[in-house]
C-alpha cells in the first residue's frame, strides 16, 4: 500500500507540474484536491501527500482556512531566488572544477554548438530548454555535495522554472540563450574558480532581473494569494 500511495503521489506531482508548464495552472491559482483526485481517478490522499511535497519544493503555498494555491512570486522573491541560485551552482562547480575531463569539457562545447545551430531554426525556442537542461547538467555532473545540488534546483531549476516557465520565450532571443551559455563555457574552460564563480552569478543576476518584471505585485485582484 506505501509503494502504491508513493506512485500515485509522484503522477500527482507530475500532473500539477505539468499544468502548470502548459498553463493551465498559473500562479495564484488555487489547487483543488478533489478534482484533482477525479482527474486521475485516485484518493484523496496521495494528492494531499503530493501537495505536501510541492509545499517543501516552494511551487505550493498552504493557507489556512483558503486551501492550497500555486505559489506566486514577487518581483523581490525571483531577484533573490535566481541570486541564490547563481550563487550556489558557481560554488558547486568552481569547488569541482578540478574533476572535469576533457569529456566534460566536450559534452559542454557539443550543448553550446547545437545551441548556435538551433539558434537560426524557427522551431528554436522549442529546443532551447532541453539544451538548457542538459547544459547545467552537465555542470553539476562533477560536483559530489548532493545539499548543494538540491538547493540550487529548488532556487532556479526547480521554483522558478515552473513558475515563470512560460515567460522565458519572450525573455531571451535563441541567439542570446546561446551567447550567454558560451559565456558560461568560456569560463569554464579557463578553469579558474573565481573567473567560473563570477560567470555563473552574472548568469543568473542577469535572469533574475529580467525574470521579476513578472513577478507578483500582491495587487492583482485576480490572485488568490493578492487578496
């Protein structure tokens, strides 16, 4: 029954984030769980352990005597959010920087090369993110502190894509998604912590400021969490 109850709950976990990625979901929203149960044809109960969860992660917020909505962020949240993450992901792989191969070095080139391909598509936007992914991937691949890994996710990887996901085609063209990873390598390769630690937080301070005009004003009368 655990093993069951655990299943159920990530498909729960993987049904709100996918909503929220395609829209459906947007922040401020509220999550009801019976319909959410109905959805996917199950109890109650593992999408109350699901929320829980997505509680801990940051992407749900509970508030008592309202129920449970899809966190909106403020402008000062994100700017924070994508500071600490930069801050994070430059320490994890300037700490581990001695490990990179030639191999690592390459997988990375390889991402941004495809990257400058992609770049001149019509479909560009649609490969970006993947490319994205794989990209900071490969950054952590060496680092072995699985807290500091955890933490920078849940910063940038994890909040603050879902949340603000659908505003990233409109915040950096395909040409300048590939210029600022190319940064990134740039710095890498120089292998020299500081140089790699300086890219990553101007990485992540330049999101970040792009990123909080969208963020919530606690003024909008059609948030749940403004009122």
């Amino acid at each position: 029954m655990t093993q069951e109850i655990k299943t159920y709950s990530e498909q729960v976990t993987e049904y709100i984030k996918r909503s929220i990625l395609e829209g459906s979901l947007n922040p401020g929203d509220k999550v009801n769980e019976v319909h959410v149960a109905a959805t996917l044809s199950i109890s109650r109960a593992p999408v109350r352990e699901a929320l829980q969860m997505l509680a801990r992660e940051g992407l749900i917020i509970s508030i008592p005597q309202k129920g449970k909505f899809i966190n909106c962020l403020t402008k000062k949240q994100i700017k924070e959010s994508y500071f600490t993450g930069g801050v994070l992901e430059g320490a994890a792989v300037a700490g581990s920087i001695e490990r990179f191969t030639g191999d690592d070095l390459k997988a990375l080139s390889e991402v941004v090369e495809r990257m400058e391909q992609v770049a001149s598509m019509e479909t560009a936007a649609d490969h970006m993110p993947a490319l994205d992914d794989r990209f900071h991937e490969i950054l952590f691949s060496r680092t072995d502190n699985t807290l500091l890994i955890e933490l920078s996710r849940r910063y940038c990887h994890g909040l603050s894509k879902f949340l603000l996901f659908r505003h990233w085609r409109n915040l950096f063209s395909p040409r300048t998604v590939w210029d600022r990873h190319k940064r990134i390598l740039d710095a890498v390769t120089t292998r020299d912590p500081h140089t790699i630690e300086h890219a990553l937080r101007e990485h992540y301070i330049e999101a970040g400021e792009r990123m909080s005009r969208f963020g919530c004003t606690r003024e909008n009368p059609l948030c749940k969490l403004c009122k």
